[in-house]
C-alpha cells in the first residue's frame, strides 16, 4: 500500500456526525457534532479530550466497529463508504483493553491475525515485530503466561501484521510502569521514523505535548482545537515569573499585594501575569520597590495541561 501515491491526509473527516439511539435512561445522544479533522500524513498526531468527549466513537467509526451518522471519512485518501476493505487495511489499531486468546501464543496470534489480513505467509513478520518489542524470548509461551506490559507490548504486534501505513493507539501506555512506556515510545518514533502515521490518545498530556507534533481537542463531539503542538502551548497569553528573594520574605509587602504573589515551599514568589499587559521588566521594578532583593529568577511557560482545562473546562 506504501509503494501507491501517498496522499496528503493520512486520515480525513469532514462534517462526521454520530448519533447514538435513545435508551430508557435518556434520549438520543450526539457523540459527534459535525468534526472535521485532517491528520498529516507522517506524523505523530495527539487526540486528547475528556472522558465521553467522543474520542473513541471517532476512533471505532474509522476502524469499521461503529456506523457514523452523516458526513465522509478518509483512511489514506479511501473513503471509509466507497472502498471500506481497502480503507481499514491502512490502519491498524491498538485498543485501550487487552483482548487476546490466553491459549495462544504470541507467535500464533501474530499468525492469526496476518492471516485475518490475508497476509501471505511468505511476506508474514511476525517474528521481526515480536523481535522489535522485546517478545522474541517469549514468541512460543502461552499468552496468559506474559506480564501485563507484554500484553500490551502484544497488543501493539497485532496491529503491524499487515504493515499498515497509519497506526492508532489508544491510551497505549494506561497502568504500565516507567520502562516499558519509554521502550514502547522509541519503537513508536522508529516507525514515525520510517513512514508510519501515528495517532495517539492518551490522558498523559506530557506524554502527548513530548511526543506530539500536532494536537487536536475534542469536547463534547466538538473539535476544539487542531494545531501543531508548539503553537497551542502559544494559545495561553500568560507566564509566570518565579522570585527567589536575596534574603528570606517574612510577610509579602502590600504594594505587591495586587500582584497577588504565591508563597512556594522554598520560599519563592510566584507571579502570573498577562504577556501583553505586563513585562519582566515592571514586575522587577515593582519588587524592588517594594524593597525584595532579587537573588535568582525564572520564568514558566504554559504546559499542555493549563491548555487542555481552559479548552476543556468552559
């Protein structure tokens, strides 16, 4: 599928509409209000948004598990209606729970699910991709016999079988420990490396703001946001200026009381200003004033999560 022209939207949705039925608890629920999203072809692309925001119906509608109400979806320029085989064939995807027959081995799954692909055995990697996420030693154990992470590690392996151009993982990394997050991410960059589309949801915004080079956000079936990553943290006009005073602060003086100061536990002060209504330099001017000797400063830029609750939060 690689060696066709590569489009420029590894995935593409205009005016997507779900609306899921009624139930005896509530009325008809619109999960998606009319999203349109353009996910770049070769890049790792964060969807992030709150739980029940509409990030897994977007996901199953792409991967052919839900009917989508209205509007046109694109997996590496096929669209999901016209051609859906051929457009879920691009994509591989690793959902957010575990699910794989205990009784087989890693080897065996890896088999299976090439063969669900109709992968030739001739052309089948399943040892490569076990190799390349640490499960070589453990291709001819029964599944039920791996650790947590391996499974995880597993999941990921059966959704490469069919080398698809586009990959999503979906909240890849919940409940696994520090080591295997970091071996799994350097495999990730390694096959953004060589080509694949990456697609991330995960509720570790450091996570998605290291690993992102484009952010969108969802809230309530809306896409709130759709930027590359440097330039959302951008979306916040305000820093905050961190004091370490010369000589310990006993009480904050009045003048500086407007400014409303936070104390730290080592004894700095915090202030948060608006970049287009107060400088450094005034701030400076203004501790001074209030007589505070200024020992050591730093200033502190809005990270992903300050942009996430004030998109998010309403």
């Amino acid at each position: 599928m690689r060696d066709t022209a590569a489009p420029e939207y590894a995935i593409e949705a205009v005016g997507l509409t779900k609306t899921y039925a009624a139930s005896r608890k509530q009325g008809p629920k619109l999960a998606l209000k009319g999203v349109d999203l353009a996910i770049p072809r070769g890049s790792i692309f964060g969807l992030l948004g709150p739980n029940g925001a509409g990030k897994s119906t977007f996901i199953n509608i792409l991967a052919g598990l839900v009917n989508k109400s209205g509007g046109m979806a694109k997996i590496w320029g096929i669209d999901i209606d016209k051609d859906p085989r051929e457009a879920r064939a691009a994509l591989g995807v690793v959902p957010q729970e575990v699910n794989m027959d205990p009784f087989f081995t890693p080897m065996e799954s890896l088999d299976l699910m090439a063969g669900f692909y109709g992968v030739p055995k001739a052309e089948r990697r399943s040892e490569e991709i076990l190799e390349a996420l640490g499960l070589g030693d453990k291709k001819n154990a029964y599944v039920r016999q791996l650790s947590g992470g391996m499974k995880r590690r597993l999941m990921v392996a059966k959704a490469l079988v069919h080398n698809p151009p586009i990959l999503i993982l979906d909240e890849p990394t919940a409940g696994v420990d520090v080591e295997l997050r970091r071996s799994l991410w350097e495999y990730v960059r390694k096959l953004n490396a060589q080509g694949t589309t990456i697609v991330l949801t995960t509720h570790y915004l450091e996570e998605a703001q290291e690993m992102c080079d484009t952010i969108a956000i969802i809230n309530q079936g809306n896409v709130v946001a759709c930027e590359p990553t440097a330039k959302l943290l951008q979306r916040l006009n305000y820093r905050t200026l961190v004091i370490w005073p010369g000589e310990s602060v006993a009480a904050i003086p009045d003048s500086l009381q407007p400014l409303e100061p936070v104390v730290r536990k080592d004894g700095a002060l915090a202030v948060t200003y608006r970049t287009g209504e107060t400088s450094i330099e005034q701030l400076l001017t203004r501790f001074r004033q209030a007589g505070v000797s200024i020992g050591d400063l730093a200033t502190e830029e809005p990270d992903l999560e300050d942009v996430f609750v004030a998109l998010t939060s309403g």
